[in-house]
C-alpha cells in the first residue's frame, strides 16, 4: 500500500521551475526523509502534497485522493506541521490544541499531546509569549492531535535544543511505530539518519538520490579510509575493503592504539551528491 | 452540522482573541464614541424641528460609521493578517470549510458591531439627551442594522485580497471608509450642502443608505427633509443595501483564498 504517489510533479513561479520532473514513493508505514539545500523545491513539493498549492503538471496520490481537490474527509486523515507561524498569539498553548482537536473526529486528548510535546510547563502561556523552540513544539503538537495516518513535518525542529531535539525523535519514533507515515523535510543529516526509513535528495528541483540512509548515493559500496601510525609517523590509507589492510597490519603487529577506520557519514554522500549538481 | 459548530468554535478564539488584544479594542469601540463626543460637543446646528440638536443627527449617522470600523475594517484588516500569520493556512490543513472560517468571523463583526451601536446609542441617548425610538422604529433598526453590517463585511472580505500586508491595512482601508464620511451625510450634514455630482457618486455606495436609515430610526419624522431626496426613502435603502450584500457576497466567492498567491 502506498501513501503518497507522485510521477512528473512540475510546478513553475513566473516561469521559473522549481520543482523539475519528480518521481517519487512512500509506503504506509514509512518514515521518508526529503533532503536538499534551500531553494531545491523542498517545501513547494512538500506544499503541493498537502493540498497548500497547486500543481503545473504531474500525477499526485495522497492517500488515495488528489490532494488538489480533496475535501475535508481526506484532510481529517493528515497532519501538517507548518514552518514559521505565528498565528494565534493571544490564545494560550492548551486553548489552541483544543480548539484545532475539535476539527477531528477521532482526536488525541488535548492533555495528553501537550505532554507528548513536552510543553506543559507552558500550557496556560499565552503563545506570544513561547520561544522559538516551543513554539515549534507547539506546531507538532497541532499537526499530531488529530491521529492522522500521514504527518507533513517541514523543517521541525529547527530551533530546537539537543535535548528538544532527541524529544522529538522519540516522539516521531513512537508515532511511527504505531503506524503513522511520515514525510519530513530537515537540513539536518543526523537527523534523517535517526529517523528515516529511506530518504531522497533533492537538488534544484530534482531527485538526485534515493535509497536508505546506509545505501543512499553509493554510500554502502563506498570505501573507507584507515589511519594509524607506525613509528612515530601518521599514516593513512583509502581502500575499498579495509579487511585484507587491517590483517597485514595486526600480522606485521603494528601498533594499533590510534587505528581509526572512517566509513563516509551520510552528510559527507550527501554534500558530494548536491555539489555534483550545482 | 460541524460547519456550524466549528463556525461558533471559530467566533469563539476570534472574539478571545479581540478581546484580549487590549489596542484593538480600545481603539475600535473608543474612537467612533470619542468622535461623537467632539462633533456633538463642536457643532451646535438647529434645525426647524424642536428637540433636535446636531448631536442627535451625529448619533445616529455614526452608527453608519461603527458599523464600517466594526464589520469592513475588522473583516479586510483581519483576512489579511490571518493570511500573512499562517492562520489561514493552518485552518486549511484541518478538516475546517471556508464556510465555517467566515462565519466565525461574522459572529465576530456581529458581536463587535452590535456592542459599538449600544455604545453610540447610549452617548446619544445619555450624554446628548436624544430621545430612543418606538418598536416599529426598532424593527427598521434590526433590518438597516443587519443589511449594513452583511453588506460592509462581504465588501471588507472582498478587499482583503489586494491588502498585501497587514501593516498597511488600516491605512488602505480608511480611505474608502473616510471618504464615504464625508460625502455620505456622516460628517457633513445636512448632505444637500455637497455637490449633487457628489451627492450622485456617494448614492451608489451603501454608507449613505445605511446613515440615512439609522437617521429614520433615531430622528423625528420631520427630519425627513434634510435628506436628499426629501424623504426617508426606506424602500430604497433596502434595495441598495440588499443589491450590495449580493454583490459583496460574489466578490467573495469570486476572489477568496486559503493562502497568499504563489511568490
């Protein structure tokens, strides 16, 4: 079963393309990560899923209907977390989950989703009065209450603390282990890695890239550079397979306290994959 | 019916929203009050009729303008803001109708414009001494009332759309809504002193109808002959109102949005 299926999505502002001929597929259930610098067409694909924006061409299935003409019924079935918000500034945190938690037939009680957000210190704050980061939080916290089976997350936790931030994963966690497929745009690589099932890059409008976080752009077969020193001298070798180097090295008895061998990190794939397509 | 029990749920943090937004509302409901005060206070007008002071006129004609504060400057100035801070957008990722957003905005200009009429009524009646109307007067009342207030919030909707920031809302506004002042019978009266082309261009607009209705209401009927046409001329008014409430209502429908247009 797919949740969101997408074949030669196109979409033009005066005449410039930003989002040039994407294919793209997520399963129920899976955790897809979209990637690629600012302007990639990030969130204008993301936006056009979510039914915010109009598409110039291209195929769309959003769990099953075209989120260009979809009612209310298909909208009670997603969830979006928007980037820069600021509505409802003089409402408190809990007024605005209840309010927007009425919209949904099945919602999660409102207690429990500012707990799941970790915002109940500052429950009864008016919103204005939120940091960056909680505000954010906020946003989570409206975009989940309504249990929906695909969550949109543009760019969450920008402006989150580390330890928001490893909140948050868990919390995504949880949610996707109860089911609930999720699309999530992020500028930052650890946090794909943490989360996503599979993921693609996107640049100037293109998928360059697709696959998982340990297979993406040819990191898999990619090799691995060991360093050591012997006698006194740094040494350091790039090599496909490290395993017949590091038997010579144990056979010749080297000495090995400073051995490192470093396998490309998915931000490393990742800036070779969109410096190739500047 | 979830249009119309989120259109309440709506009204109801629009009106938290206002209420708790101290600028706003001191401002909407102090200024019509404060400039009934000055113009009642300033201008000592009589008229051939006994009993009827400037003040009277100035009442009931500025309830024509607090219904435009109320309903066209809070509905165009509103739309814009909830479409520049994300509301909107958030309201259309949710199972929420535009229909249900309206009437929540609607309950609001009600609430606002109801309050600002007993506020003015009441500096008419208590400061100013101007005598309150007979029931059928009331019944004229509660139609002018309602046709000027769907009428001014359909066209505030409407306008909404060439507003692009809410900051230079107030300012954009308050051209046709002082303008229309001016040339309607509100601040200039009686308005057989303007031009007639002028008299012509401000019949048109629904300020006029809607200030002469209220000045049926709140004045002797011998007042009559210091409108334009010599008479009260209710029929007409209730027309013209009504043909703009239609009016409004396809501009509406012809030019809302969920979001800004594609940047």
């Amino acid at each position: 079963m797919t949740a969101i299926e997408v074949r030669g999505l196109r979409k033009a502002y005066r005449g410039h393309e930003v989002v040039r001929g994407i294919d793209l597929e997520v399963g129920r259930g899976e955790v897809f990560a979209l990637l690629g610098p600012n302007g990639a067409g990030k969130t204008t694909t993301t936006e056009i899923l979510e039914g915010h924006r109009r598409r110039d061409a291209g195929e769309v299935r959003v769990l099953g209907a075209d989120p260009g003409t979809a009612g209310p019924d298909w909208r009670a079935r997603i969830g979006i977390v928007l980037q820069n918000t600021e509505d409802a500034a003089d409402l408190t945190a809990t007024e605005m989950v209840r309010h927007i938690a009425g919209f949904y037939p099945d919602s999660r009680p409102v207690a429990e989703v500012i707990g799941l957000v970790g915002l109940e210190e500052k429950k009864n704050s008016r919103i204005r009065t939120l940091s960056g980061g909680q505000r954010r939080r906020l946003d989570v916290a409206l975009g989940i209450v309504g249990r929906p089976e695909l969550l949109f997350l543009d760019e969450p936790t920008t402006g989150f603390d580390p330890e928001a931030r490893r909140h948050f994963w868990d919390l995504i966690r949880t949610l996707a282990a109860e089911g609930t497929t999720i699309l999530l745009t992020t500028h930052y690589l650890e946090e794909a890695e943490a989360l996503a099932d599979r993921l693609a890059v996107l640049a100037a409008g293109q998928i360059v890239a697709e696959g998982t976080p340990a297979t993406l752009g040819g990191r898999a077969q990619a090799g691995a550079r060991v360093t050591w020193h012997e006698n006194g001298v740094a040494r350091t070798e790039q090599v496909d397979d490290p395993t017949p180097l590091l038997r010579k090295l144990v056979a010749a008895d080297t000495d090995l306290r400073t051995l490192t061998v470093t396998r490309p990190t998915l931000e490393d794939i990742y800036l070779n994959l969109i410096g190739a397509h500047r | 019916m979830s249009t119309l029990s989120f259109g309440v749920s709506r009204g109801h943090v629009e009106l938290l929203q206002f209420l708790r937004d101290r600028t706003a509302m001191i401002f909407t409901f102090a200024f019509p009050a404060m400039l009934l005060l000055l113009f009642g206070t300033i201008f000592s007008d009589s008229y051939d009729q006994p009993g009827v002071s400037a003040a009277h006129v100035f009442s009931a004609s500025m309830i024509a303008y607090g219904i435009l504060t109320t309903a066209f400057v809070t509905m165009g100035a509103g739309l814009a803001l909830d479409r520049e801070d994300g509301t909107l957008k958030r309201l259309h990722g949710t199972p929420i109708t535009a229909t249900s957003y309206v009437l929540g905005k609607l309950l609001l200009v009600a609430f606002l414009a109801v309050a600002e009429a007993i506020i003015l009524v009441a500096v008419g009646a208590l400061v100013f001494g101007m005598s309150l109307p007979d029931a059928s007067h009331w019944l004229a009342f509660v139609w002018i009332f309602l046709l000027s207030v769907i009428s001014s919030s359909l066209l505030g909707m409407a306008i909404s759309v060439i507003v692009k920031h809410g900051r230079t809302a107030g300012a954009i506004l308050n051209v046709p809504v002082v303008a229309l002042q001016f040339i309607s019978g509100v601040f200039i009266y009686p308005v057989i002193q303007l031009p007639s082309w002028l008299i012509t261009i401000a019949s048109f607009f629904p300020v006029k109808w809607s200030a002469q209705g209220f000045r049926y209401v709140f004045l002797p009927d011998g007042m009559r002959v210091n409108e334009a046409a010599g008479q009260w001329e209710l029929g007409r008014i209730a027309l013209i109102l009504g043909a703009w409430c239609v009016i409004g209502l396809v501009l509406c429908l012809m030019t809302f949005r969920w979001t800004r247009p594609d940047q």
